[in-house]
C-alpha cells in the first residue's frame, strides 16, 4: 500500500490524556543521567523530592500519539522512517506532576522523490488539563525513506540553523550510563531497538542504540547548565537535527555559541560522530523566567 497523500495529511488524532507523576519526572531525569553525582545540587533537584523540579525537555515523553504509523491505513512505511528533526517550544516551566492533554496534527508533509524519500512535519500541543494553559510546543520532522514519489508538494523545507564558524564558547562532556537506554524507555519509548540486542542487529547496530530524544535531553541538560545557570525557566526554545546515533555507556560532548538569546550548538560522541547538529536554542533573561514562574 502506497502513501496516500490526502489521507495522511487530514489524519485525525484523538486527545491524549496523560497523568504523570512527581515519580515520573524523577525517572525521566535518571534516564538522561541526572544524580550521576549525587552529592551534586544542580543535578538533584531534579531527581530527589525535596525541592524537585522538572527538566524542560520531559514534555517530548508526555501526550504523544504512539506509534500510529504502524496503522496500515497510513501507507506509511514504518520500517524506513527516521526522526530527522525535534523542536520544542516551552510556554511556561512543566510541574513537576499533573494531568496534560496533548494534540498532535500534521502540519506538512513534503515529497522528495522516489529516490529520497518524503517529509513528514507534525506538531503536539502539551495543555494542562485543569487549567487549559499550554505548557509546550513541540516540532518534528520525520524522514519517510521509503514513501516518495506519491505526487505531493515538492517544498519548500526550513533550512537547518547554520552553527557559527568559531571555536565554541563552551562545553560539557555527560557520560552515557550503559543502562541509560533501558532507563529512559520506561517514560515511554518502548522500541526494542533500545533494549533487544538482537533486533538492534537486524537494524545493522552492533547493540541496542540511545533513542534520539534521550539524546536531546541530554544535549538539553548541557544547554542548560551551560547557558541558563541550571534554571528550567530560562529556556524558551530548542530544537536541532538528528545526524547519527549514540550508543549507551559513551560520552557526549555538547559545544554551545552564544550569542546573546541565541544558543547554537551540537552534540558529538567524544570517540565518534556529531551526533546531533544545527542545534538552536533561545533563552529568557532572568526578569521574564521570574514572571513566567508566577
């Protein structure tokens, strides 16, 4: 079954209703290696009850739709997708517990050619349920490899964010715990490409790989210390390509370039590959965190 086009782009999400806990936030933090020194301030706030507070990428783990690309009445072949790009937009600082409604809809979707596959752009909505006030935003690009060619729209895309031609204004190196993938897929992502060794193998790894939003949040703990002073409420924006995976037990090494609200950076195993680029990030000045906390 071929992708077809007018289907795919009027796809009907239901709400999704999703009840986290002060326990939750804690495991998504441990997922990302928060607590890794656990003497540490900056990072036990976000992993211990006292004082707790959520880091800002969690929303990328709340109110998703599954992987309904599965549903053969998409056409899509889910085999032969890959997360290209995340974008997440935050409205205000996520509680550390309580109750979300996410939306998600199609907002594009772009056909490359037979020989390049098609681009699919969605958008999620993360709303508390109580007070109907949206907490985020969130982007993302999913590279469809083995669907062009189906007669769409051929453009046009956004251009990447291009990362200064400088030496980085600074770095953090966060080391990957071996288990850190089967940590983080009990908040949600449970693809056995993360866990099952074997159907790493048939994917072409030679073990089981981080998911790519564990590396975003990862890149997202850097950029926050490194630019927000490990304030949740300072930042406002992220987003950034995926390029290559990491494995669990390396090290990620996170170079930002600040140039005053605006953060590029990128993300490279130390021993490998930049494993996530064009990152770009925006950050509130310390009186707007302040008001957006009230």
């Amino acid at each position: 079954m071929s992708l077809d086009y007018a289907v795919l782009k009027s796809w009907l999400f239901p709400d999704v209703e999703h009840r986290y806990s002060a326990r939750d936030t804690m495991l998504y933090a441990l997922g990302l290696g928060c607590g890794s020194d656990p003497t540490d301030p900056d990072e036990l706030q976000f992993v211990f009850e006292e004082g707790l507070r959520a880091l800002p990428t969690m929303p990328v783990v709340l109110g998703g739709p599954g992987f309904w690309m599965r549903n053969e009445k998409t056409g899509v072949d889910w085999r032969k997708i890959l997360h290209g790009e995340q974008g997440l937009t935050l409205h205000r600082p996520l509680p550390v517990a309580g109750t979300v409604i996410g939306r998600t809809r199609i907002k594009d979707i772009v056909d490359k050619g037979r020989e390049r596959g098609a681009l699919m752009f969605t958008e999620r909505s993360i709303v508390d349920k109580e007070s109907g006030a949206e907490i985020a935003t969130l982007t993302s690009t999913t590279v469809m490899r083995g669907d062009g060619g189906f007669g769409g729209p051929g453009g046009p895309t956004p251009a990447p964010h291009p990362i200064p031609h400088r030496a980085p204004d600074a770095a953090l190196d966060i080391a990957i715990l071996p288990q850190a993938a089967l940590i983080y897929r009990l908040s949600g992502d449970m693809n056995p490409l993360h866990a099952d060794p074997k159907i790493a193998a048939a994917a072409g790894f030679p073990r089981p790989i981080l998911p790519g939003l564990c590396s975003f949040g990862i890149a997202g703990r850097a950029v926050l210390k490194l630019a927000c002073g490990n304030d949740p409420a300072y930042l406002k924006h992220m987003q950034v390509r995926f390029t290559a995976p990491a494995f669990p037990g390396e090290t990620i090494r996170t170079e930002i370039w600040r140039d005053g609200a605006t953060v590029s950076f990128r993300a490279r195993t130390i021993t490998r590959s930049i494993i996530l680029n064009n990152g770009l990030a925006t950050i509130r000045d310390q009186e707007s965190g302040n008001r957006d906390q009230d």
